[in-house]
C-alpha cells in the first residue's frame, strides 16, 4: 500500500470516527496527516476510493450532488438518524432555518433544552506559520534526523505545559509548522484571562522554537547554520486553523453515552455528546462546534470572542 493510500485511509478514518460524518471525494483534495500536507487530483482519488471499494476498505452511504462514503458498519443517512450502539449520527442537507427546525424536532432536543450551560470555551486549537530554513536546519542535526518520518516530517513531541494542557509541533519539509493544543479536559475560557492563558502557553512554544535556533548553549543548535536567516514569528502571526468551540453542561450526567453530529455547512459542525472529564471524573453533556476560522491569533479577541454571530450560532440549541 502506497504512502497516499495509508494516508487518505487515516483521514477518512478521522473524518468518520471522530467528525462523525460521511467523505466524499472532496475531503481528499486537500488534507493534513500527521503534519503531513496532501494534495491530489479529481481523477486520482476517483481511481483511490474505487479500489478502497474492491478491498473492503469502504463502502457508498448515498449520492446527493456527489457520492458520500462511509467505513463498514458505520451508517450515515440523508435527512434521517442511523444509530450505531450508543452513537447516534445526524446529517441534513437543508437551509439553516430547516436545520434549526429540524434539530428542535429531534427526540435530544427536549433532553437539553432545560439544562443550563456554561460559558463558552476552547479545545484542539491548530494553528500554523511558516520559516524559510527551519526545516533544513533541523534536519541536519542528529536528535532531529531521529524525529523525522518517512514524510520528511519532524515531530517535536508534546509539550505539557500544564495538566492536561499539552502543545505538539510538526515541522514539514515546506518549512510550514503546525502546532495543536490538547486541551480537551482543561479547555480554554473565551474571555480575557483565557486568551491570556493561551497565549502565555503558546508564547512558551515559541521561546523554544526561537531557543533551538538562537540559543548556543542548547543541544540542538546547529553551530554550522546561519540561524539568523531563520526567523520564528511571534505568535500574533501563527494562523488559527481549527478548533472546538464548545460549552459544558453545569449539571452533571447520568443517563447512557451518546454523541450526536449536524453538519451546518461545508467544514462546520455541531455536535452534542456526552463526556467524561479527567480533572474531576465528572460526566457532563457538552455541546460543540468544529470549525476552520482561518484567522491569526493577534485578531482572536476581535474577531472572535467579541463576535456575537459565534454566540448565537452556540446557543441555538439551548
């Protein structure tokens, strides 16, 4: 199996274990795996998703416009719920007016409709900036050949910056570095003393980015390297790729797990579910939204704490 095959196959796993949706061939022209960035034509993965069939590997949910595929066992339907144990998976293709009637009709709605949530937060934060250099400079220094995959990816690791408040880096051999904040259990308050929060943590990663290039005394400095060529920017720069938007039940749960997903528009989702916190083992019901906002970090307090259009969109449920 080709590295494209086992990638494509890792992001369609991805996209239907933990977006909770079908794919069709447009999630495959563009996408990210482990820091990875592809790219493929129309006719490639035409020709990839017919021998995923042959193999087993998926199988067809429906055709709207285009084909939508899903992997064995896992069913998705057009305008109608398909449970799968204690999942349960929504899709609807409709405006947004008939989407909100649509969910206020479902059987979920009269269960959270009188539960009270808290304030908004953030979790699974991407974000990404490029440095001309960085890439080659690491690469020529042994601790990092050790960290790169066959991709011509290197992996720093986590960083655990606090309890369950963990950062990993990826840098590509396009010089792009990708960053993503693990804070599932520990989100990020969309207030001041938040972002604040966030920053302070990012900042953190990027003292160390600069360290590595800037810093003689460290163990990874590439003495034979002009570090001065290379340049970390500062995070204002670093572009907001993805992230959970989301808000936990005050009260705790008691009934049976479940989780839920609507899909709003074309990278946009809200899901529902039901999760069990590590800082205090309690359940609570948490009710989210994934999306790719595509702005830097330095205009996130206007853009988007400050934006009421997010708020509204959150609290259509509740």
């Amino acid at each position: 199996m080709s590295e494209l095959d086992n990638a494509m196959l890792n992001h369609i796993q991805h996209i239907v274990n933990k977006e909770y949706r079908p794919f069709s061939f447009r999630d495959l022209l563009h996408f990210e795996v482990d820091g990875q960035s592809y790219n493929s034509s129309h006719g490639t993965i035409r020709n990839k998703l017919s021998k995923f069939r042959r193999e087993g590997k998926i199988e067809p949910c429906y055709m709207d416009t285009i084909a939508f595929y899903s992997l064995p066992g896992k069913k998705f339907g057009k305008d109608k719920l398909m449970t799968d144990n204690t999942t349960d998976i929504i899709l609807y293709n409709k405006s947004k007016h008939e989407l909100y009637k649509s969910i206020r009709k479902h059987p979920l709605y009269n269960m959270i409709k009188d539960i009270v949530f808290g304030k908004r937060r953030l979790h699974d934060i991407h974000l990404s900036f490029n440095s001309e250099g960085f890439w080659k400079y690491l690469s020529a220094i042994d601790y990092y050949k050790m960290r790169t995959n066959s991709k011509k990816t290197i992996s720093f690791g986590y960083y655990q910056i606090e309890r369950y408040l963990s950062i990993r880096i990826f840098v590509q051999d396009t010089d792009t570095v990708n960053v993503s904040v693990r804070c599932s259990n520990n989100p990020i308050i969309c207030d001041f003393d938040g972002i604040m929060r966030l920053s302070e943590a990012l900042t953190r990663i990027e003292e160390r980015l600069s360290a590595v290039v800037n810093d003689p005394s460290n163990k990874t400095f590439n003495s034979e390297y002009n570090s001065s060529n290379i340049k970390i920017p500062t995070i204002d720069d670093w572009a907001i790729t993805l992230w959970h938007l989301h808000r936990d039940s005050y009260e705790e749960y008691s009934g049976e797990k479940f989780q839920c997903c609507w899909k709003m528009a074309k990278n946009l989702f809200i899901r529902i579910y039901s999760k069990e916190l590590k800082l205090n083992r309690n359940i609570i019901i948490r009710l989210e939204i994934q999306e790719n906002p595509g702005i830097l970090f330095k205009n996130l307090l206007v853009e988007f704490i400050r934006n009421d259009d997010y708020q509204r969109l959150l609290e259509v449920l509740v």
